[in-house]
C-alpha cells in the first residue's frame, strides 16, 4: 500500500466486511538504520548468551503462543480472514515449534562427532549474525514460527518485515517476543518497503534472508540474495497433486479431499489444488465433490459452524482467483459448481468445482490460491504420475490407495519436497518443510530447519 505523498502504508482490512481497521505508516530510512544497528549489537551479546538461557526464552516464546492463542486467532480472523478455530490451531502450533527447538535446540547445537583417526571431530551448529525474514499473510503466526525458533535457539538475531496486510498480527507477535524476555534488538518488526528490502539485504551486517511468498517475490529477493551472497531460504508457490487411485468408499475420499481443499480458504502453498482421480471412480468422486460445493454457503469466521465457507484474504485476491476460472471455461473447462463473488467489498468466493483443465488455460499451470477443486481423469498409475510431475512446481503432493504398496511406488515418483502416502500431508514441528523446482529451496521444521543459517562449522582436534 502507498499513501499519497509515497510513503508506504501497512493496512489491516477485514475482509468479511471490508472495513478498515488499522494503518500503519512504514518506516523511514533512518529508522532502518537503527534497526539493523540494534539488531547487530544484539547478536554480539545473544549469540554469546548460554543455550541454557537461549532454550528457557525460546519455551517461554512458546507458552505465551499457547496462552494467547484466543487473543491471536480473533487478530488473525479479522486481517485475513481465517475461520477462529483455524486461527487458534495455529497459534498454538507455534507453541509446538519453538517447544521443540527448546527441547532439542541444545543438543544439536553441541555438536555432531565425526570418525576421524588419531583426531577429535566435530561439526558444531553456530549462530551467522542477523538476518531477513519476509512472511506472507496467509498464515501470519505459524509461518513466522517456522522462521524465528530455530534461529533464536542457535544464536541468531532477526529483522521481520510481514505482509503488508496483516500489520496487527505482527506487531502482537512483536509483544509476545518482548514479554517473553527475547532482548531488545534480537527480533525487530520493521514495517520495510520493497525498496528497503533491498537495502536491508546489501548491508554487509545481514548475513542471510528467508522469504515465504510468490514466485515473482521469490525472484526478486533471490537475485538481490546472490548479488551480495547472502544464502537465501525460498519457500514459494505449490500446486500440489492429490492422487486418488483407488477407495473402498468414494464418498469417504472425496469428503477429504474436500476438506483439504478448503482448509484456510484454499490459501496454502501445499494444499490439494491438483486432484489426479482414476478414470474407475472420476464421475462419482466428481459428482460428490459438487454436491459440497453445492451446498456450502459463506459464513462468519468469527463465529465459525460446518458448512460455510470464510472469505479469502482481500477483495483483489477473490477477483483475481474468478479471472483464472473465468479464463479456464472461456477455453473449454467446465465449471460444476461456485466460482461466484459475494458482494462487494467483501472477499468471499463461492468454491469451486472445475474439470476439463488442459495446457494452455491459466488453471493448469497458475497456482490457484483459493477453494477450487480441479479434478482430472487418468487411467493408470503412469498417467497420473506424468500429470502430476507435469508442474513448474515441486513442493508436496499426495497418493491414496487401498493397496499401501502401490500408493508408495507411485510417490516415489513424485518430483516434491515432501510426497505423502494416504494423507494429504505429514505435519509436526519435527517435520520438514519445503521443495524444488519454482516451489523454491531450504527447509523450514525440524532439525533441518535449523540447519538454514548455521555455520556448520567443523571442530578438528589433532591428537
């Protein structure tokens, strides 16, 4: 967002309503300076802190997300539209993660023993410096856990600049960090232009960068990342496969997939936008999923009940989701059911149930960031692999089977960072995340996550 006289603008807009909540002017150059000055002076004193001290801040980051989940879900709810029991679930998924890196920060931090003759080896995980990271607005907690615990765990200090649509969520996770006892100067929200993104890359005081978002932001940041050789983590768009070969109950199987599909409104990088059903039950499980598309209407996620449906994140994203449907059926696709835009200024899209997607339409090679179903038809296990690889994307992707063997030689085929067999995807804070090709590179989660923006330093005694 720009005001009139050019400065930017974070704006935090309900996307139920429509309403204003809340703007922010962002920062100006000088008050970046100090920024990146304190964050700087932090990391000489934090990343000689103790790891027993470094572990009881980290958990304590953790007890304040499980505590404030409610407080959080109703901020999250009305940025972004997120239906309130979602919300909570993921706040307190953030209390898991920077658990786990309490519990298991330590340890790998210590070090890794290496046989070596006549020799004491090992490869320790120290602290970088200060880094970048860019989060997106669709999970505005989680996404910003998966980045911060493990580098507050190792030693790291960081500069966040959120989505511009999501300013009240960032500023309470910047509370919580404070309560919690990080000191000044480890984690900064900054409200950063795209120019300073820029800036805050090429000085030679920050050490590294890890941004969630798309392709084209993506690019960007990693061409600024390489001119100053700086490692970059890149987690960037999905359209993932979801791959049903067989069932024993197709009403069973279409109602998750369904489900999946409209988790968080559609609006993440790993959900089931691609679903790749054998041609022995494509016309029942396409039927299933229309009658759901059918019979869901929109609903309040503040006051969350089954069988309604949240708004997407903004007015412009719904709009932009009907354009790529609207471009698929002026080519040939057929839409069973949804794909209608509630009342402006409103950002509720009715989901969707599209089929007869091929090359050349939008749908088969955009990500639709949003509840729409599309379905294709195979007719055996090879197909299905050669459509689902048949992406620029490569984050994750799914196989359901009766026959578990099966489905697992299948997802062994898959061109993914994370292939699932008979569920839509593995989660946990011990889990990594992420994967190849457009979908990016680096892992967030687990101990590869902590990994990212380690010096992976080798330790050799002679004897």
């Amino acid at each position: 967002m720009i005001t009139t006289d050019g400065t930017p603008t974070y704006r935090s807009v309900n996307p139920t309503t429509g309403e204003i909540q809340a703007e922010f002017a962002g920062i100006n150059d000088s008050e970046l300076t100090d920024a990146i000055e304190r964050g700087e002076s932090a990391y000489q004193s934090w990343r000689s802190t103790s790891v027993e001290v470094r572990a009881r801040i980290v958990r304590r980051v953790g007890v304040l997300f499980a505590e404030r989940a409610e407080e959080l879900a109703a901020i999250a709810t009305s940025e972004m539209g997120k239906p309130r029991i979602e919300a909570k679930g993921e706040a307190e998924f953030c209390g898991e993660i920077f658990d786990f890196y309490a519990d298991r920060g330590p340890a790998l931090i210590e070090g890794e023993p290496l046989e070596a003759a006549n020799a004491e080896a090992v490869i320790q995980r120290r602290p970088i410096g200060l880094l970048l990271g860019i989060m997106p607005w669709n999970y505005p907690f989680y996404q910003v856990a998966r980045f911060v615990a493990p580098n507050l765990m190792l030693g790291n200090t960081m500069l966040l600049k959120h989505a511009n649509s999501v300013p009240l969520s960032a500023l309470a996770i910047a509370r919580l960090m404070t309560d919690a006892g990080v000191p000044e100067g480890v984690y900064q929200n900054v409200f950063a232009s795209r120019e300073q993104i820029a800036t805050i890359i090429a000085d030679p005081r920050v050490q590294g960068v890890s941004l969630t978002g798309s392709e084209r932001a993506g690019s960007a940041v990693g061409e600024t990342a390489g001119k100053h050789l700086k490692k970059c983590v890149l987690e960037l768009g999905g359209s993932d496969p979801y791959i049903v070969l067989d069932t024993d109950d197709v009403d069973v199987s279409a109602r998750k997939a369904w489900r999946t599909r409209l988790a968080n409104t559609g609006q993440a990088c790993n959900s089931n936008k691609r679903l790749i059903v054998m041609d022995g039950i494509y016309d029942s499980f396409v039927e299933r999923l229309t009658e759901l598309a059918i019979n869901i209407a929109p609903g309040d996620p503040a006051n969350w009940t089954d069988g309604r449906y949240a708004p997407l994140s903004s007015r412009a994203a719904a709009e932009g989701l009907r354009a790529q449907v609207e471009d698929a059926v002026d080519k040939g696709a057929t839409l069973h059911a949804g794909g209608t835009l509630g009342p402006e200024p409103t950002a509720y899209f009715a989901p969707a149930v599209l089929t007869g997607v091929v090359p050349g339409m939008r749908a088969y090679d955009e990500e639709l960031f949003g509840p729409v179903a599309v379905v294709y038809r195979v007719h055996d296990d090879d197909e299905a692999v050669r459509l689902a690889n048949d992406s620029v994307y490569g984050l994750g992707g799914a196989v359901f089977s009766t026959q578990v063997e099966r489905a697992q030689k299948v997802a062994e085929r898959l061109e993914v960072g994370m292939a699932n067999v008979n569920t839509p995807g593995g989660e946990g804070a011990n889990i990594p995340f992420g994967g190849v090709k457009r979908s990016g590179f680096g892992r967030e989660l687990g101990v590869l996550g902590m990994d990212e923006f380690a010096n992976k330093r080798l330790f050799y005694i002679k004897n």
